[in-house]
C-alpha cells in the first residue's frame, strides 16, 4: 500500500522533497515530526517525530541540519539527582523493525539559533544525515506542545520543585 502511494507520487513527479525522502533511505519512515512553539525570542527550538526503521538493518543519524537554524543537534534530556539537564548525542540509532520515539522530556532534534521567528502552523525543513551517507528530508510543522505531553512536563516541575531546599 505505502510502496504504491510512492509510486504514484513519483510518476506524478510531486516536487523535490518527496523526491529527497525516496532519495534517501527508503527503509526509514518519519511520523509525524513537530517543532514545539517556541516563546518569544528562544533561542534552541526542540522537534520530535518518530523514525520507524522498516529495514533489517540498523539505521543511524549522524547529523541533522536545517535552513533556517544555525545548526542543530541530536540531544537527550536527563533527569539525573532530581536535576533535569540535556545532553548531546552524535548518533541516533534506530534498531531493524523498531521506531526511535523522540518526545518532550526524552530524545530531540534541537534546532539552534533561529533565523526568523516561527509560530504555530510554519512549516520547518529538517535534514537528517544517515551513517551510510544518505540524506532524509522532512518537514516539520510549528506547534504548541499536544494536551498528553502535559503529564510530562509536570513530572520535570515537580522534581525541579523538590529539588529545592527549604
Ligand atoms: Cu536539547
């Protein structure tokens, strides 16, 4: 069914970044990828999305890129003695047959130093770079963060609460 959608799109020849997806990894499937809205003037803009590895083989992202953020890293928020903090990775995995869930509070693409102001509904193109060289192309779109991420943060302000001492 999906081989056929793909099919159909290319024959139709619709546009580059269809053409980009195929291009790249064909066994890498993104679902869904969002940037959260941001509040005025931030600097770093964090996109999640899920990567789903359809191959049988390991796939890893090594880089992401976009046009319109200075640059961009792979990061894992930590919570580590009650103290939330992120840290770099310089590669993501995604296992054969599994997905790669990046959301608030865990694995996410951080979008650093915007080049122009970004609200809800803009769209944000983000290129991935796989070990094997091949480059993944996507779109994200600006949102604010969804009604279920909410329990997540309340767990990050509770432990940053108890953190303190009184
Ligand atoms: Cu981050």
């Amino acid at each position: 069914m999906i081989a056929m959608t793909k099919k159909i799109l290319v024959s139709l020849g619709l546009g580059l970044f269809m053409l980009n997806v195929l291009a790249g990894s064909n066994d890498v499937q993104v679902i869904d990828p969002w940037v959260q809205a941001p509040p005025p003037n931030a600097r770093v803009l964090a996109a999640y999305m899920q990567l789903k590895n359809t191959g049988a083989k390991p796939q890893i992202v090594t880089a992401v890129s976009s046009p319109v953020f200075d640059r961009a890293e792979i990061h894992q928020t930590v919570i580590q003695e009650d103290m939330t903090r992120m840290e770099r990775r310089h590669e993501l995995i995604i296992p054969p047959n599994a997905t790669a869930t990046l959301k608030p509070g865990g694995l996410h693409l951080m979008l650093i130093g915007p080049k122009k102001k970004l609200q809800p509904g803009d769209p944000v193109p983000i290129t991935l770079t796989l070990k094997d060289g091949s480059a993944l192309a996507l779109t994200a779109t600006v949102r604010a963060a969804r009604m279920d991420a909410g329990g997540d943060r309340k767990n990050m302000d509770h432990s940053r609460h108890d953190s303190h001492a009184h």
